[in-house]
C-alpha cells in the first residue's frame, strides 16, 4: 500500500506487480511468473476486499484518504476495517470466528485450548460457530489451510499470542490497550464498571456483551455468566499490572462490582471503578 500511496495513490497494476516481486537475479521461469503473480493477486485481493485499493485491469487506486505511519497503525486501521465488512464477506468471518473463539475459551475455561487442537478440529469448530450465510456452499467454510492464515490475521491485529512454537495463548491485552489509547474515555477519573463494559461491547463487539460474541455464545448454547469472561479479565488485569489502568478494589459494601473471571494467582478478583492512567496510556 506504501508503495501506492507513494505513487501519488494510483499506479499501473503492472509496475505495482514489479514492485511486490523484483526480478533480483533476472530469472523469467515461466512456472515462477505464474506463481509470482498468483502471490500479487492474493495480496491485491486481500487488499481490495479490506476496502484498502480499487482495483481494475490495469490500475490500482489507494481507497483511504491516508496510510498509517507505522506497522502498529496499519495494525489499527485493518482492525476497524475488519469490524466494518458486511455480515455475509469473507473477510468478515475472521472476527466472527474470534467471537467463537472467546466463547470456546469460556466453555473450556482454557486460553491455550487452541494449541491442543488439531487445525481440523479447530476449522470443524469454527465451521459449525460461525455465523450462517445467506447461501452456502458445498466446501468446508472454514478450511485447515485457512486456519494458518486466520491465525497470523489475529495476531497482527492484537487478538493473539505466539509464546513458544505450536503454542499460542489467546490475549486481546493488545488490542484493548491500543483501543483505550485511542478512546475518548476520560483520563485519570473513576469509570463505573457498567459504563466500562458497555465501551468494550460496542468498540471490540467480540467481547463481553458485544453483538458478536452474544451472536456466538446464542449459536454455540452458551449463557454467559455474571463474571467478566477470561480473555478480558486477563487482559484488564495485565494493564493493570502494566500500570495502564488501575482496577479500584471494593472495599466494604460497595454496590456496583464487576467480578473477574476466577484466577488462583490473581490479586484482584473484582473491582467497581477502572481508572486510566493518562501518563502511562498517552505516552
């Protein structure tokens, strides 16, 4: 997209495909140019379906006013851009399938449960979870060679956590951390739990309460408990030792308490105030 955007924002599709694939050693393989350009498509594709470029035979258009900075804002905009595709895009499914995946993570009370999971038992999961189609087709609609791809999406965008190979830990600490830097929540003052929850809902609609992780839990027959769920009580906990936040302990009667999701080594377990730490989150 740098690139694009570097040619004033339109550039030949032909002169874009050298740029994404420079003949370093001059090599013209015919079987190479066709994989070579299959591999342009795809990101010209992925590209296109996220809204980033207008496409045609011969152009390629940039579709945003402007392109982030850095790797972290790119990260940012694919994740609004994600929330924003319509119900029935494929590209749609990728959130979709995190709501599933929160939901699972309630049901076995376990935020590694993908790593002891075949990608055919995860792509068999998420096939029967996802939301249905207007039309369906024939094939797997979440396949084993997408789970790969899936699995790098949510990462980039905040919602995963490689931490040791074939082992991943599902975290949105990321994720809640940049959305909260990027809020208009106020600084350095009490937010009562309620108000707390409902901006989490409507800003990562995956999580608690949000439209698609009730649409989920509802089609997966979980009922949600009274308890904030465990991916986003690790994650208010971790920017709570972070510094980022501070989670008001109750103390006495307090009347509005948000319970965490239970945690053997965990130092807070509920809170009725969440304070953003303006210094550390702004800086």
């Amino acid at each position: 997209m740098t690139v694009v955007d570097a040619h004033g924002g339109t550039i030949a599709r032909s002169e874009l495909e050298q740029w994404l694939k420079p003949r370093w050693d001059g090599l013209t393989d015919a079987t190479r140019d066709r994989n070579d350009r299959g591999l342009v498509n795809q990101a010209l594709q992925a590209a296109s379906g996220l809204g980033l470029i207008e496409t045609s035979r011969d152009t390629v258009e940039l579709a945003v006013p402007s392109l982030p900075v850095d790797i972290s804002g790119f990260a940012d905009l694919v994740h609004s851009l994600l929330l924003a595709q319509a119900d029935q895009s494929s590209d749609a499914d990728i959130l979709d399938a995190f709501a599933c995946a929160v939901v699972e993570t309630e049901l076995r009370a376990n935020r590694q449960w993908l790593s002891d999971r075949t990608a055919a038992q995860i792509a068999d999961l998420f096939t029967r979870s996802l939301k249905p189609r207007a039309i369906e087709t024939a094939d797997q609609r979440y396949n084993t060679s997408r789970h790969a791809t899936w699995m790098r999406w949510v990462e980039f965008v905040g919602l995963n956590q490689s931490i040791a190979p074939r082992t991943t830990l599902l975290s949105v600490t990321d994720r809640l951390h940049r959305a909260l830097r990027a809020s208009d929540l106020p600084r350095d003052e009490a937010i009562v739990p309620d108000a707390m929850l409902a901006w989490v809902a409507s800003t990562l609609p995956y999580l608690d309460k949000g439209t698609l992780f009730l649409a989920a839990a509802k089609r997966m027959g979980h009922v949600p408990g009274t308890s904030i769920s465990r991916l986003l009580s690790a994650a208010l906990r971790d920017l709570h030792e972070d510094g980022v936040i501070r989670l008001v302990a109750p103390r006495g009667d307090a009347q509005v308490v948000a319970k965490l999701a239970s945690d053997t080594f965990a130092d807070i377990h509920a809170f009725n105030a969440v304070i953003l730490n303006g210094s550390a989150l702004d800086a």
